[in-house]
C-alpha cells in the first residue's frame, strides 16, 4: 500500500449551484458535491452557501473519512437550526477542510422529460490567496 | 461570522459563448455567467464581447453585491447605447472586477425538446499574465 | 479602448476529441475549439491531432484575428494533403499559437433524437513545462 | 516533426466516477478516461479507485504508448484477481503515471431514452503537492 498523503486544496468555490425544483422519468434532478480525501487522516469540511439576495447560510459540517470519496447531495446539507438549500434558487457553494482535498461539482437535471449532465472541478483556492 | 476576504481573480476568460435562437418545452434556452463575490466589498466588473467578425463590445458594467452571487443572463447585458448580445452568433466573454470573484459559465439548451447543459469554470487569469 | 495584451497560453490539450458519426433532429452533432485572441495582433495556431492506433496528424495552421474569438468546427480541420478529422474515432487535439490565447472545447451529440452538450476549458501548458 | 515532449502532470484526480447501470436507445451508458502522451516514450499509468464506504482498488496498470491517446471506459479496468469498478455505486479515481500525461473524464448517461453527456479536465497535482 502506498503512503497516503493528502493532495489538493484546502478550499473550493461553485459559482454555479442550483438545486431544480423538477424531476420526470426515473431519475430525480439533484446537485452532487463529490469530495476525494486521499489522506489516512479524515477531512473535517465546512460549506457555505452564498445567496443573490439574502445573508450566507454558514457553518455546514461534513466528514469524508480517510481514504474515501463521498458523494454529497446538496439538498442533503443542513445549517444552524437545521436550514436547507432551497429548489428553485440560484446560490454558490464555498467549501473548507482542515486538510486538503479534491472537489467537482455535478448537476443533473431531468426537468423535461430526459435528463441532463453537467460538472466541472470546483475552482481551488490556493494557499495566500485572499488573505 | 468569519472573515470576509476576495478570493479568485480579477479577470476572468470564456471563449465558448453562444445563445442558442430556439427554444422548447417548459425551459428556456440561455446562458448564465455565475459569479461569487466573498468579500465583504461589492465588485464592479465591466464584460467585454468578442466576435468573430466585427469589432468588440466593450464596456458592459455589472455590479455583484458583498458576500453574494449573481448567476447573470447573458441576454439581459447591455453596452453602450443599449447593445446587447445578439442570439444564434458564436462570441466569447471577458469580465474584469476591482476585486476578486470567482466565475463559472453554464448552458442550458433547449433547442430540441428535452434541455441539455454544459458547464465551465471560466479561464481565470493570472496577475502579471498579459502584462 | 483598453490595452489589448494578449493572455492565455501559447500551448492548450484537449484530450477527450470525438466527431460524433450520427445526427438526428435540426441540430447536426458537432464539435467545437473556441479560441480568444484578446491582443491586438494576430494569433498563428497549429494543431497535432493524436491517435489511438496510428501516428499523429500534424501542422494544421489556422488564424485566429487580432481581438477576434473563433469557434472551430473539429471537422473542417484541414492537414497535410487534405486530410482531415475522421468521425466516430477517439483522438486528442494539441493546439499551439505564436501569442497566448484561450482555448475551450465544447461538444455537441444529437446522436439520440435530443441533444446533449458537453464542454471544458482546455488545459493550459505552463511556460517551461516539457522543456 | 516537432520535437516530442511529455507534457502535463504525473498525477491526476478526478472525484465524480460513476458507471451508469442502465442504458436505453442506441448509444451505452459509459464514462471514458481519456489520456494524451505527447511524448516519445510509452507512460505506464496505475489507477486506484476510492469508494464511500470500503477500501480503494488500488494498483490497476495501463499502458497509453508515445505519441498516442487512450479513451479508457472505466468499466474495462481490471485491479487485483480480475475485480472490476462496480456500476451504480459513487467513486473517485487518482490516476499516476510515470511521465507526464494530461488527462479529461467524460461520461456518456443514456439511462433516460436520450443520452446526456458531461465532461471535465481532471484535477492535476502539482510536483510538491501532497508530500
């Protein structure tokens, strides 16, 4: 087993977040967090949701063991007093993590009737950067 | 709360812009230019259009509040004299801010009956590239 | 006006090349690589399109204008002798420029009866890497 | 013919794996790998698959020759005893090669009776990153 060292960056950016309010078919529209700890330590992470009109919903916790990816959905998150991300909303997403990780963000859609893919790798923020 | 700080680049690069003429179904076809503003300042960014046949559109201001995101239909742009961004063209997109954001661009296309999404973080340049 | 610097790398990779053989509907499967010259003088490009099973086809010039984008249909590409892209193989495309650009790569499957959209930002090769 | 030099990085990371487990129409569901190697000796890449919830699969080889692309369906990789990556279950992948490559994930979902597609350039790590 090779040594596992934690790789990435300690803090990511989605501009682009949006949970649609409509599914059909088989497959439920929804939005994936998909975080890649490669250490053997686990990853502590925080989220942030940032809104276009209204104060940021803080201090989301999430733990991604060691050595382990999780998939996250982000109708799953919850804040202070058990706050969701509301369907329907544009909003961003900002996640830190004690130690570094990767992150990439995907979005299926299946508002009509077939669904729609789209992901990108979240943008890292690098060490100095906005400080 | 924890410290608010501008975080990402202050000029941001799309080449792939296009608004598709068409739509159908329940979705209308359009772009967004997602941006997230961390800072506890707002950001003034002014967008610059580029086309392969003719002269540039420059000069589009736009203004994303502190500690908020702004998904911005490219369709509701306006330059000098109230220009906008032509449908069915191929272009490309420049923003420039006073202060860093991070910018995402995303596609949703419903020319044919189901929608269908591309999505990219936008090139972010680096200071002292293009100098 | 501003100052027209170029920005972006002189040398981008697209891995993930692939002409779709088939098309249905009024959208015809496509691929595109947009290229953003923001200088104010011309931009030179070659692109080397690399195989699974045969050797690279290589020095296919193309001009992207000064302060112009260009969105470059994969498939009328043009190398050595006429020869072109094929369709329905996997390959990878390779684009050098004599000044920086910004490249994007965005595909278009309307191999099924509605389309699907996929696209990327190019990955930039630093100055001095492969050196 | 230009000189011929590996370019890219040595390790990349790609967090949102997940192999369809259903197709419909005429294309199937798939993800691809898509690896390019400008250079003029063959790279010999391992990948090791992280899950949410059990041990990663690690060690799995693939030779990409020189001067060649390779577009890898995830589902052909075959680790220790002949285990291959289970469809319908969430993963990552961290590919390592011996000489720099550059490397896109994209993947193909035909669950629904029209295909979606989307596509990201992976996550490369830097020399010094993670050590």
């Amino acid at each position: 087993m090779k040594a596992d060292r934690a790789i990435g960056a300690r803090r990511w950016i989605i501009p682009d977040g949006y949970i649609p309010p409509a599914s059909s078919g088989t497959l439920e529209s929804h939005e994936s967090v998909c975080v890649l700890n490669t250490s053997d330590r686990d990853a502590h992470l925080r989220f942030t949701i940032y809104f276009e009109d209204r104060e940021p919903l803080e201090n989301i916790p999430y733990v991604v063991p060691a050595r382990r990816t999780k998939h996250i959905r982000t109708s799953s998150l919850r804040g202070d007093g058990g706050r969701s991300i509301p369907a329907g909303v544009p909003y961003a997403i900002e996640g830190e993590s004690d130690i570094p990780v990767v992150v990439q963000y995907s979005r299926m859609d299946s508002t009509q009737a077939e669904n729609a893919l789209m992901s990108v790798v979240a943008y890292p923020v690098r060490e100095g950067e906005g400080q």
